[in-house]
C-alpha cells in the first residue's frame, strides 16, 4: 500500500504511536516524491539523504516502547536562513554559497529535541528579502497550483514544499508576512507568532526588531503541535519572553482549546483592507459569515492599511538590514585577512559583488533612511508611525472584546512570473495587509478559505500580543469552514 | 528627490560596485519616493511606545564556548573565536 503523504502532522503523529504509520516508510516516501517533482517545483536547496536513518531510529523506539518525542520523526523543511549544524545555510545567496553553519538554530535544535526529522533546506528570495522567490539566488520556486505563477515568498520554498507533499510541515521567517504571504498563494497554513515566542537565535538576522520564525502547515492544529515543541524562553536571545497575559512561567499549551469553536467572540472586520468586487475580497465576506455561522458576531474595524504603514515597514528593515548586512563582508564567512588598507576595501568590494540586486538596492537603501540630513524625514518617521500603529491596534482591542481582526493574506491571487518584478512599488503593495501584524509584534495566521481560477486564496487573522493558543483556536474554527481542501495535482 | 550622485555617495559609503548603475538608480528613486507617503501623516513629536526591561532581566555578558564547530574541524582561538581560513 502506498504512504498517504497528504496526512496533517497531527495524523501521522497518531500513527506513529499506534504503529499504524512507519516512520521509515513515510520519510522514504517524502524522499521519493521530493526526488520525483522538486527538480522542477525547487522546493529545497538542500536535502538531508541521511534523514532515513534518523526515521529507521523512530522505529525502533516505537517498537522499544521509548519517547519518539511530540513530533515523533515527522519530515520538515527548514528555511535556508535557519542555521542547522554541520549543513549549508546559504539564504539563497551567492555569498553564502558555501557557508556551513557550525551550531544549530534554536528552533532547529527543540525541533529535533521533539523528534522532528530535517529533511532538506527550503528555497527563498535572497536574505529573505522578497515575496515571490524571483530574487532567490539559486532560482525561484514554482507554485503547485499552477507553475507559471509564484509561490510567494520569502519563505516560497518551506510553502512550496507543505502544499507539493514533500514534507509534514516546514519552519520559514516572517519579516513582513514572509510566511503568510507563501502560505496563502500556496493553500496552506501560515502562522508569525507574537514577537519574542519563537527564539531567533540562528536566524540569519534581516530585520531584529520586526522578524519571526514561523510555522507552515497543513492544518492549524500542526501549527500548534509544532509551537509546543519549539516555542518559549532561550537563553540566547533575549527579546525571547513569556506569555505576558498569563503570567505563566511555561510555554502555554496550543492544542488544548483548539476546538474550543469561536461561540460569543467577536472577530473585526477589517473592512479598509480588501475590495470586494474582487474575488479576494469576496472570499473574506464568505469568512466573516462562516464565522456568524460558527457564532462569532462580526464587526467592522478600520486600521491604517495606506501607504504610509507600508512606507514605515521598509524604512525601519531597509535601516536594519544595512546594518546587518554590513557583517556580510565574507570575512566571518570566507577568509581571514588584516581589515585595513586597499587590499581590505577592495576585497569588501568584491566581496558584497556577490549580493544579488534586490539585496543591493536594500543596503544602499539602509545606508541613505537613516543617514545625516535623511534620518529625520525618513527613519524617526517610520519609528513614530510604527508607534502609531501599535496605538491604533491597542485601540480596536482595548474593550477586550475583540478576538481577532479578519483581512485577506494578500489583496491579489498569485501572480505570474515577471509580472510585478520589474516594479519595486506594485511588490510593496503586496505587503499591505502583513506588515501591520510586524509593525506592531502581534501574531498572525494566514488560512487556506477558497479558490478562484485554480488559485489558493488565504484569510487572514490578527490577534493581540501574546493571544497566540486564542488565535490558533479561532483560526482552526475558520480552517473548518475552509472552500479549499485537498493538496495540488502535480 | 534622491539624485544620482547621492546614490553613488551612499554605495560607495557601503562598499557597494554597482555594475548596472542606471537601473538599480531608478528602482531605488522609486523606493525613496514612495518613502515620502511618511509625509501624509501628522505625527506626534514624541515616542508614546517600547518595552522597559531591567538590566538584570538580561543574560551575562559572557561569552560561551558550546564547543560548536569542533566537529566540523574549526580552529579556536583562545577558547573564544572561531578562526576562517587564510587567504592565501
């Protein structure tokens, strides 16, 4: 009998213990198909051969009666800016190209710890900057649901890889809805935590203050299993933090109330962010009945989705990242030399030549935002409307009333190839309903809802700071109610 | 309005050659200019927002050997920093 591969994370686990699924048979056949369809899809950049014998290991603690651990040797992808011991992290660029990362991860390393098994590193726009893996060094991924048409990005690959069946779930980063974005082109889960949730350590840093790891998933249910395993305080990062509302001194349980159902909450309709002439918005006016349906009463929010919140979001990460980027001299990376002199300035040059062009036009962006005579009109603005975001979010939330704010993931279907690349500002648009979630720390889920022409559309919802298990719980509600169902055929 | 030769300042600031010089200006024009939406809004002069920690909520300031990297055949130097290869 042929593995089911289109089996949630949460199946499989059940499997595993009851012995009903082998842990060898299903990496196997994830090996297989990703060998089968990744040469054309380009999921993976890298994949782990060796992960058959780790599966071989779960099935033999099955049969011993030993902890598999919470994700029981279930295949992931991991993004290629996620460090991971001993294997290439790229980031899909040309100067990473043979970067292998001595430590893994912070993720990686619980992901592990619970019996998650890396199958391979996903594919990406270059230092995650992009949303449709164009601008990935190595070439871009293609959406399963039509390969002329991107997948979305940054985290394209980790999305590709959930939707194609060539792995359980995958770990990406959500800078400005990196995750969301992908998750909702590609028919899947998409989930960007609340800020200081997922440990960034072993992040390869874009954006410090914005970014996040987050979770890709078939269901929200396995976005959950997934945080209990790797979600809490580390050591290493200090902006790591506890579930400030409770005052817990754990990492809160996800899964417990996830089918608490959505009965008596109210969800905001964020009704500035979607036109619903369009088959998008149609589809977030289908959500908000299903959520009257499900009991929930729906209200309509206004938030500032202009274009100054998305001005604010590549201001403050174009600023960040020239300041991260400016460690990318190939010297902490490459080779070892004395950093003075003609030698040293045109190495540095010659170096950063290996940059890909949207990563340049960044850096020289990060150097004028916050520059004398720039810092002011640029910088300190996006600082202050950053706060007044954060304000105008507090507000719609202040009654405690409000569960969540319901928006589409992105205001378009997935777009062709080549189609928007040429035009730096049509692609900012995409970010306009994601960054806000960034901007402002909050968690954030993208789910699959319907289709049109053949394409995914995804739902998105917003919860307040540290509302996390709440969210997922009424994220799984509207997954329910989900138009879309099953995986693309290849 | 960006121009030209604050363009090329900036690269150069950043060690940055650029070959294709005119089409990486006009995309980066484009950028800054979108930019100026930031001037639409009136903002207030002060910033209401950020989170207050104590200095001893943070980890020490020490550095850690984890030993990272040993398998992988990595020099240390001084217990503390990893060494790359020389340029040769």
């Amino acid at each position: 009998m042929s593995t089911d591969l289109g089996i949630t994370l949460a199946e499989y686990v059940r499997g595993v213990a009851s012995g009903e699924i082998s842990c060898e048979e299903y990496v196997v056949a994830t090996l297989d198909r990703i060998e089968k369809h990744d040469a054309k899809l380009h999921a993976y950049v890298s994949v782990d051969a060796d992960a058959v014998e780790a599966a071989k290991g779960v099935d033999a603690a099955v049969r011993a009666g030993r902890d598999v651990g919470a994700l029981a040797g279930a295949p992931f992808g991991i993004k290629d800016n996620i460090c991971m011991a001993g294997t290439r992290t790229t980031c899909c660029s040309w100067m990473l190209e043979d970067y292998v990362s001595p430590y893994d991860a912070t993720v990686v390393d619980r992901l592990s710890g619970s019996g998650g098994i890396v199958v391979g590193k996903t594919n990406m726009d270059e230092f995650a900057m992009g949303l449709t893996t164009e601008f990935a060094a190595f070439g871009p991924s293609l959406n399963p649901w039509n390969t002329e048409c991107v997948p979305g990005g940054s985290s394209g690959g980790s999305a590709v890889a959930v939707s194609a069946l060539e792995c359980i779930a995958s770990l990406g980063s959500d800078t400005g809805g990196s995750v969301r974005n992908p998750a909702s082109f590609c028919g899947i889960v998409g989930y960007k935590p609340t800020y200081g949730r997922l440990s960034r350590y072993g992040l390869v840093s874009y954006a410090n203050s914005i970014e996040q790891v987050g979770i890709m998933a078939r269901s929200v249910e396995d976005v959950g299993i997934v945080m209990n395993a790797i979600s809490g305080e580390d050591k290493m990062d200090d902006t790591t933090r506890r579930d400030v509302r409770s005052g817990a001194d754990h990492t809160p349980d996800h899964i417990a109330d996830i089918d608490g159902g959505v009965e008596g909450m109210a969800v905001g309709l964020d009704v500035d962010s979607f036109d619903e002439s369009t088959d998008v918005g149609s589809a977030v006016r289908r959500a908000a009945d299903a959520f009257e349906a499900a009991g929930a009463t729906v209200t309509d929010v206004h938030i500032d989705h202009g274009p100054s919140s998305v001005a604010s979001y590549y201001v403050l990460t174009a600023a960040e990242a020239g300041s991260n980027l400016a460690r990318y001299d190939n010297l902490r990376y490459g080779y070892d030399m004395p950093q003075e002199g003609y030698e040293y300035n045109a190495y540095i040059s010659r170096a950063r030549s290996r940059l890909g062009p949207e990563v340049t036009r960044r850096m020289i962006l990060g150097g004028f935002v916050p520059s004398a005579g720039h810092a002011g009109k640029y910088y300190l603005k996006a600082l202050k409307m950053r706060d007044a975001l954060s304000a105008q979010v507090d507000g719609v939330f202040a009654d405690g009333n409000l569960a969540c704010i319901l928006s589409p993931t992105v205001p378009v279907l997935p777009f062709k190839f080549g189609e928007k690349i040429d035009d730096p500002v049509e692609l900012f648009r995409m970010d306009s309903n994601t960054v806000l979630a960034n901007l402002t720390g909050r968690p954030s889920i993208s789910v699959p809802f319907a289709m049109s022409s053949g394409l995914p559309i995804g739902v998105q919802l917003t919860g307040s700071l540290d509302s996390d298990a709440q969210l997922l719980r009424i994220a799984n509600t509207i997954h329910a109610s989900s138009e879309s169902k099953g995986a693309p055929q290849l | 309005m960006i121009t030209n030769d604050e363009i090329r300042a900036v690269a150069k600031l950043m060690k940055i050659e650029i070959d294709d010089y005119e089409e990486h200006a006009e995309k980066i024009r484009k950028m800054i200019e979108y930019f100026d939406h930031l001037d639409s809004v009136a903002l207030s002069d002060t910033f209401q927002r950020g989170i207050t920690v104590t200095i001893d909520s943070l980890r020490d300031d020490v550095v850690e050997n984890t030993g990272a990297g040993a398998d992988l055949g990595l020099k240390f130097g001084g217990g503390e920093h990893m060494h790359s290869p020389k340029l040769r």
